[in-house]
C-alpha cells in the first residue's frame, strides 16, 4: 500500500509537469537514427564527397552519412564510416491457404493505407505429417524512415493480429562500412614515372602554399614517424606532416584543400565487411505494458516509465519497451498516463 501511495505521488508531480511541458517520448522511444553508438559517438563529417572514389564504395549513390572516429594512442588511425539508409518493412507470417487468400489479405492493407509498398511473399515449407507451410509477407515503405511508418505499422497489426503468427516491423533501418585512413595527408605512390610526378606535383603543393610541414617518404614495410608500420599494396606512401598543432577539422580541411589543388586522395582502405543496423519490435509477441521488458507488466512497469519521462538518459527505453508500455491512447508515445493505466491495472488486480 505504501508502495503506491509513494508511486501516485510521483505520479502525479509527473503528470503536472507534463501538462506543462507536454512531457512525452516519440512513438517508439527511438531517439536517434539506430546506427550503434561505436559510430554515432564519433564526428559526423557533412563534406565528405571529395574524400572517396565513389565508384569503389559499397551503394555509392545511396549513402548519406559519415562519420569519422578518430585515432586513438593504441591505433594511430582514422576510421569513416560511411552510411547507408534503408526503407522500412513489415515482415508477417501466417498459416498458407493458397495464393488467393495471401492477395486478399495484401489488398486489405492497401486498402488500410495509401503507403505505396513493395510486396515480397514467400511461402516457407516444414517437415512433418502433414507438411506445414507458412506464408511469408513483407512490405516494404517507401523512402527512408519516416515516423508516420511507426502509426502505420500499429495499424496494419491491429488488423492482421489475430491471423498472423509473428509480425515484426522494422524501422532505421541502415548499412555501413569502414573505410581506415593510416593519416589524413598520406598518399599512395607507385615507383614509377608517375609516381614521381604525383610526388613532385606533391612537394611543389607544400611549397607553393607555404605551409609548415614536413614531407617524409616511406617505403612499404617501414615504420612512420608515429610507430605504425605501413602495410600497403604501393611501393611508397608520401606523409605532408604539419608541424602546428592540427585539429581534426583543420587537418581534414588540409586534406580537402590539397585534393582540390591536386586531385589526389589519401591514401585509405575499405574492406568489404558491410554491416547492418535496425530497430526491430515484435508486435506480435508484444506484453502490453512491459516496459522494462521482463515478460510480465507490473507495477515495476509504471516506475520504469515514470523514470525514464523523468530522465530519459539515464533511464531509457528500449524501442521495444516504448512500444509495450503505449497501453493508454495507443499511438501517442509514452506519456504519464501509461503509468496510471498500469497502476489502475495493477490496482484493481488485473495485471
């Protein structure tokens, strides 16, 4: 008892400073873009067209983002992760009862919404007597991640909810991949004619703009002056190495002034190691009201939201979370008033 005395009271601070300042979190408690904190930790660069060869990235014409980690004491290089967005999609299966039956249920959808989706269906088989079969559908948004996709997915699980054996929707959906820079002003040289000329066109650069750096050659195998050891598919790499102290900025801006004099990129590596990031929420096996995401709701659950309305940094919400504890005016994102549902639950010893 004392424990829900003390609970409406902060509830009720909650809730009136709600009223003040429309305290709320977005639908499904996502905040950022989805993309794993090792990347998003990093700077963003917003200029980096000039950096790459295009042709040679991964889906070079659809990414939008770069980030850049850079080095620290152990490693000595700088990491760019370029990104790439990707549409939302709902992926929901049901028991196969022929092609007909499959359209049928895909018209309804169109007929919920006017997203223009792609549609891809499969049916899956399993073993057994008899064999069972699953039809598979997943419905593609168009564009990138749009918070109106978060509503339509709600929907279109209210209305297939009771037919479908799994439904998932999947929001934020992006690709990246690294690209390592050994040094911001490092550039490849083969040993030959051309290779010279890159080189004097180079030093004549450094020369010509009265800049304060060294210029220091290394062959392939050699230590540079920071301990790395150089390990490269050209013969030599050429280092423009400012004797000033550089910021980030100011060094990437020098790299970009000396590509526009020049035409000549740093020397860098892209593996290909794409990788994948998204929110996924299993609408389907979905514990309304769990926000803290143990497998039952409970009064833990209204606290949980309470802490998290309250400081949401400190104490956050899992998409999926977000997506349990919306029980009051589903769709609204988590308010105060998904507390006191869950407490009025809890209450009347319905949870």
């Amino acid at each position: 008892m004392k424990k829900n005395k003390l609970l409406s009271a902060v509830l009720s601070a909650v809730m009136s400073v709600s009223a003040v300042t429309g305290l709320t979190a977005n639908a499904f408690g996502i905040s950022d873009n989805g993309l794993p904190e090792y990347i998003t930790s990093g700077k963003e660069v917003e200029d980096f067209d000039w950096l790459f060869d295009l042709n040679e990235l991964y889906d070079y014409d659809n990414y939008d983002a770069v980030y850049c980690q850079e080095p620290d004491n152990k490693n000595n290089i700088w990491t760019f992760y370029t990104v790439s967005s990707r549409a939302d999609y709902i992926f929901f299966a049901f028991p196969e009862q022929g092609n007909d039956y499959c359209e049928a249920v895909i018209e309804e959808v169109k007929n919920l919404t006017e997203e223009e989706f792609q549609v891809y269906k499969t049916v899956m088989h399993f073993a057994g007597e008899p064999e069972y079969k699953m039809q598979q559908v997943t419905l593609t948004f168009s564009g990138g991640h749009k918070p109106e996709n978060d509503k339509t997915a709600q929907q279109i699980h209210e209305l297939l909810k009771d037919r479908t054996e799994s439904f998932e929707y999947h929001s934020n959906v992006n690709s990246f991949n690294p690209t390592y820079c050994h040094y911001l002003t490092a550039y490849p040289l083969y040993d030959n004619e051309s290779g010279r000329q890159k080189e004097e066109i180079l030093r004549n650069y450094v020369q010509n703009s009265g800049l304060n750096a060294d210029i220091i050659k290394y062959s392939a195998g050699d230590m540079d002056f920071r301990g790395v050891t150089m390990e490269t598919g050209y013969d030599n790499t050429l280092y423009i190495v400012p004797n000033d102290t550089y910021s980030f900025e100011e060094h990437f801006n020098l790299a970009k002034d000396i590509y526009l004099q020049t035409g000549f990129r740093p020397s860098t590596i892209t593996p290909e190691d794409i990788s994948d990031s998204e929110i996924v929420i299993d609408m389907q096996n979905s514990v309304k009201g769990d926000a803290n995401e143990d497998g039952r709701t409970s009064i833990s659950d209204a606290v949980k939201i309470l802490q998290n309305l309250a400081n949401a940094e400190k104490y956050p919400l899992t998409a999926q979370g977000a997506y349990n504890a919306d029980i009051h005016n589903t769709g609204d994102g988590v308010t105060g008033m998904d507390a006191a549902e869950i407490q009025k639950l809890d209450s009347e010893n319905k949870l």
